[in-house]
C-alpha cells in the first residue's frame, strides 16, 4: 500500500487528488509561475503603452487632438483656426 503524500507548505490545491480533466482545464492553478516569461510580458505590455503614448504626444505637438464621430470611432483631426 502507498503511503500518501504529506503536502508542503505553501502548495495550496496542488496537493489535492483531482482528475486529469480538471488539471488540464484549470492550469494555471498547478503551473509554478515562470518569472522570465512574467517579465517579458511585463516589458512588452509596458513597452505598448509607452508607444501608445509617445504617439498620441507626436499628434498633439504636431495640431492634431482626438475627436469622438457621430459612430463611436475616435479621430485624430487638425485644428483649425476660426480664420481658416
């Protein structure tokens, strides 16, 4: 007879009997995070909004500003002067 797996501190419902379905369905909760990979993401997300607003900087140093349309889409439009 098998002797049962005392479980570690800090294992949490890893060390619970589940079937396959379940683990496979749920994986994150028994994959050990990947802190290279976290930070990747962390950096590209990051790198994403910087861009996002470097741009919107470049548009706004350049007379441009957001406008909403009647349709809900957002619109980058050139000022205009009232003597335009």
């Amino acid at each position: 007879m098998k002797k049962p797996i005392d479980p570690a501190p800090g294992e949490g419902i890893r060390s619970l009997k589940t079937t396959n379905v379940f683990r496979v369905v749920n994986f994150e909760l028994y994959a050990k995070p990947n802190k290279i990979i976290m930070g990747l993401g962390l950096l590209a997300m990051g790198g994403s909004l910087v861009y996002i607003a470097y741009m919107r900087h470049k548009y706004e140093g350049m007379g441009y500003y957001s406008a909403v349309s009647e349709n809900g889409e957002e619109q980058f439009l050139k000022r205009k002067s009232r003597w335009d």
